[in-house]
C-alpha cells in the first residue's frame, strides 16, 4: 500500500515538478523553494524504491 502511494507521487513528481539535472542548477545557488523541490522529489524517490 505505501509503496504504491509513493510510486504514484513519483509520477506526478515526473510530469509536473520541474527538473533541476537537466537545467544544470547549481545547488550553492538555489533558492529555498527549489532545494526543497529537490529534496521533496529525493525523499519520494528514496521511498518507491523500497
């Protein structure tokens, strides 16, 4: 059951959050909102893997 709810937010992650790697940010420079895009997307990546 969690492993499918995060499996689930992974795909959204995917389709509507943008992508940081691609746009080659550079984390000293990111603002707030974007780290904690960053470690949003992480920790549910973390989580469908498990």
């Amino acid at each position: 059951m969690k492993n499918g709810l995060f499996k689930v937010l992974s795909k959204f992650n995917k389709k509507m959050l943008p992508n940081y790697s691609q746009k080659q940010l550079d984390l000293a420079k990111a603002t707030k909102l974007q780290k904690a895009i960053i470690g949003w997307k992480t920790w549910v990546t973390k989580n469908s893997l498990k």
